[in-house]
C-alpha cells in the first residue's frame, strides 16, 4: 500500500508577520488556525485532528502552548492532539 | 533540539560558536574546503528569493529589493554568511488543513495531494558529522519521496526549499540531485530560480525574503502555488514560467540533522 496521492492539503491560514507588536504566541496558534478553517469553508466540529508544529520554549512570560490548549480556544474537539519535537 | 541551537557549552562561546547561524556557518565553510562553493554562489540565492519577494506583498521584505552589490556589501553575522545569507526572525502563524483526496473534491479549492514523501534525519552532533556537506539526509529523504511519487527531477516545475541559509539551498538542491558537488555556481547563475527561471525556487521569497515560519513557508508556498492562489507571484506566463503541476518543498532541523522532503501534486 503506497500513500500516493491518498491525503490533500486543502486550505492555508495566515497572519500577519514581520514585526508585530502586542500579540502572543497563542495568539498567532489561534488566528493561523482559525483561517485555515475558514479558507475551507469547514465547520469547527468537522475537525478530527490538531497538529501542532515544531516546539519552541514559550515567549517570556507566556504559558507554554499546546495543541489542547489552542483546541480549547478555538472550540475544538478534535480526537487527536500531536505536537511535533524541534 | 532548540538546545542544539542556543546552548552555550566550554570554550564554544568564547569563540563565538552557538546558536544555528555559527553552525550552518561551519558546515557552510567546510563545504567552501571541500568543493566550489561560497559567496559567489550564495548571492544568486539571496538576490533571487528577493526578486519573488518584491512580487508577494505578505512578505516583509516586498519593498526591499536587492542587487548583487547589495548582497555583497551586507554585513558579516558570522563568516562566510552574511547578514543576507540568514532568514528573517518573524512574528506571526501560519497552518494548513490535511485530508483526504476523496473529500477534497468535494472542497473549494483545486485538489492538491501529497504525491511523495521522505524523510531522513542524521541526527549527529554538528562537531561529530560527517555529512554537513553532504550527503546530508536530504539525499535518502529526497530518494524516497521520488520513488514513492514514481517521478523524477525532470518532472519537478518549481521548489519550494527550507532556506534558514542561503547554504541550505544549495546543498538540499544538491543532495536531491540537481547538481554535483561544487557546480552550484553555474546551475544557480543567469537567474536559475527567479522570476522566468527554469527552475523556480522558494516562489514567496521564502525564509530569507518572506517570513519565518519555520517549513510551512515553504510548504504552504508549494500548495498555493498549485492552486493557482499566488497573485503577483503566480507561476505562469505572468512570471515567464509553466503553470505548475508538481512542487518539490524540504524542511530540515538541527543543523542539518533532520530533514522531510514532500512532493506536492495539482490534481
């Protein structure tokens, strides 16, 4: 069995960036987040998954930020929660 | 891995050997030793992201055009790199939604899958690696996602590459297969990867030239582009380049100790 061409990549989600001022990282999880779902036009229940990319020490002064914890802001449920090592 | 790239351990910091830059910069003059390669390479991948930056208004480099001269009166950070050599630091996110191919049809926009995948990581500490000039684990990522997708590098229309320094272009390119050892400088010359080039690469401006989002700058590049999504930036006959079919994008950690290779596909 191959996994060629079995999975898509069907929406993106941006944010501003370059300097940004008074923002946080959960922040940037939540917008980016929030835009690839609407990029599709999904519903937030049509999530099944929540990966969160590489781990990086959290901002000082900030809690660190997890996949649940960006699921929990965004209304999520998703059956699977990941987050990728650096 | 982020201690790899911040800690500060014996004499390493007295020399000024820490963080990513200082070891990307040791692999980078250890391939100047080894083979032709090095600034003169080096500046046809900077000034060339920045030619598709200047066309992409979510970079933060789109009004800030670069010369050669430019490139090469940009100051040391660590040599041989220069400041043009390094990517930007960055605020801000970016995600994507994966599903499967079947339900993407039923979804807005064109249908773009996941054709090849690979993945490779020789995870050695950067003072006990041998393959920080290649064969660097693009070379068996790369391998296995070409078999997978049942293609070859003739059929790749653009690249979309991690670029944490202009360096990672070259040896990732090299690794794949677009050129041997010490021929960078002539594939990358006469605006190879720019706008109208025959192999664009990183289309955004990529993390030298369009933000720093770790490898989903490249990767969500690979997949707006296949949707035809791009504005300015558009592969087509706006840019002087074929409508892309099939993108090849990389990632890679460490200091070159990890690295994904992913082939994108319009279908």
């Amino acid at each position: 069995m191959t996994l060629k061409d079995k999975y898509a990549i069907v929406g993106i989600g941006y944010t501003p960036q370059g300097t940004v001022s008074d923002r946080t990282t959960l922040d940037f999880h939540l917008e980016a987040c929030a835009d690839a779902i609407a990029d599709v036009g999904l519903k937030r229940e049509d999530i099944d998954g929540l990966v969160c990319y590489r781990y990086f020490p959290p901002a000082p002064g900030e809690g660190d930020v997890t996949p649940y914890l960006v699921a929990q802001h965004l209304g999520l449920e998703p059956a699977y929660l990941a987050q990728d090592a650096n | 891995m982020s201690q790899v790239l911040s800690r500060m351990a014996g004499d390493d910091a007295v020399f000024g050997h820490f963080g990513a830059a200082a070891g990307y910069a040791l692999a980078a003059r250890r391939a100047m030793h080894e083979y032709n390669t090095g600034p003169d390479t080096w500046k046809h991948i900077a000034v060339g992201q920045r030619k598709w930056a200047n066309l992409n208004p979510r970079a933060v480099m789109y009004d800030r055009p670069m010369t050669e001269s430019d490139y090469e009166r940009s100051p040391w950070i660590v040599e041989p790199f220069r400041l043009a050599d390094n990517c930007l630091v960055t605020d801000g996110g970016r995600a994507f939604i994966l599903t499967t191919a079947e339900r993407a049809r039923d979804l807005p926009h064109p249908v773009v899958t996941i054709m090849g995948l690979g993945m490779h990581n020789p995870a050695a500490d950067p003072v006990a690696a041998r393959h920080l000039t290649g064969p660097t684990g693009a070379r068996r990522a790369g391998e296995q996602a070409f078999h997978m997708a049942g293609i070859t590098l003739e059929d790749v229309d653009a690249c979309e590459i991690y670029d944490c320094f202009t360096y990672t272009v070259e040896i990732t390119l090299q690794d794949y297969g677009f050129f041997g050892p010490g021929e960078g400088e002539e594939w990358f010359r006469g605006g190879t990867i720019e706008p109208g080039g025959r192999t664009p690469v990183n289309t955004s401006g990529g993390l030298l030239s369009e933000a720093y989002q770790m490898g989903l700058t490249p990767l969500t590049e690979g997949v707006m582009q296949l949707m035809g999504r791009c504005g300015d930036h558009q592969l087509g006959p706006a840019t002087g380049n074929i409508k892309p079919e099939i993108i090849l994008c990389s990632d890679n950690g460490g200091i070159l100790q990890t690295h994904s290779c992913c082939i994108l596909r319009r279908n």
